[in-house]
C-alpha cells in the first residue's frame, strides 16, 4: 500500500476486477491527493458493481477501451459512466503506448501494473517498463495458478541494479529496467 501511495496511478486489466474484486485504493498510507484506478477493458466487461465504485472518493476509475468496443456496447459504456467510471476511448485499444500518451496529459505520469499476466506481458512487450518489483512468497499456487510472464524477467538482459530483501515471510526481489537497444 505504500506503493501504491507514492503512484499517480494503479492498472489492472478486467480480468482482474472479474476475478478479484479489488478495492485498488492505498489503504493504511498517506496519499497527498487522489490516486487513478485504470482498469484495461477493451471489451468492457468490468461490472459497474465492481468494488472500486464504491471508492470513488479515493480517486478516479477510469477504463481503457477501443472506440470500436465503446461504440458497439453504448449501454455498457453508459453503465460504467452512471457508476462513476470515466472511459478513455483509443482507437487502437491494445496500444499501451497510447494509452500512456492519453494518461499523461491527464496528469499521470507515474503507473503501478498490478493485476493480470497479459496485462503484464503488454506492458512488457511495450517496453514501457522502468521498474520490476517481484514478491516472492513461500506458497504454491497449484495448477490453478496464473503464470506472470513465460520468461525468467529478473534475469533479463534489460533488467539491472537487482536486489532482494526481506519483507516479513516474503521476499521482495527489484530491478531496474534500461533500455539496451
């Protein structure tokens, strides 16, 4: 939570709202102003009953979608404003790059990627990444569990300055992202 604090903006894709639920606010930490919720939805299944309407004193909702999408599934998209949501409309919904461009000049300049293996691996495949932050936990999903990314990031070429710490039972293992190319 005091990362999330110290962020414009939290992102998760929809499949984590489906599945989670998640408040996405910084609970127990100071924030200086409200903190952007995204939401990468680009066929808009993010219920407007979803948790994160009911915060929406603790900061913006907002949902990434193709003008396509919007334009296809008005009474969804009316659904989600009348809940509180603001809809960023991109005419190419899986450009990460794009949707960044369009969050800055809303005044984001800084974004945690939460939730979501393809949301990760976008943003990864972007290139748009400047810091890896891993908690390892002595835990085992099972067979039912969502692998992060197929490749072993922390040892990536592109990956530098790597430090492990400990944070309780867990272990948080960081790295910087640089461009080689």
């Amino acid at each position: 939570h005091r990362d999330r604090a110290e962020v414009d903006a939290i992102a998760v894709g929809s499949g984590t709202v489906l599945q989670d639920d998640p408040l996405l606010t910084a609970r127990v930490a100071f924030r200086q102003r409200p903190l952007t919720r995204i939401v990468y939805d680009r066929r808009l299944r993010t219920p407007p009953t979803a948790r994160l309407f009911s915060t929406l004193n603790a900061g913006a909702v907002i949902i990434v979608a193709t003008a396509r999408v919007v334009r296809d599934a008005t009474p969804r998209a009316e659904a989600l404003r009348t809940a509180g949501a603001e809809i960023l409309v991109l005419d190419d919904g899986r450009s990460v790059v794009s949707s960044l461009e369009a969050l800055a000049l809303r005044g984001v300049s800084s974004v945690v990627i939460e939730g979501g293996a393809e949301l990760h691996r976008a943003f990864w495949d972007a290139r748009v990444i400047d810091r890896v932050q891993m908690y390892v936990a002595d835990r085992v999903l099972g067979d039912d569990g969502v692998e992060w990314l197929q490749e072993p990031v922390m040892t990536a070429t592109r990956v530098t300055e790597r430090s492990a710490r400990p944070v309780g039972n867990d272990v948080l293992l960081e790295g910087y992202v640089h461009r080689t190319d």
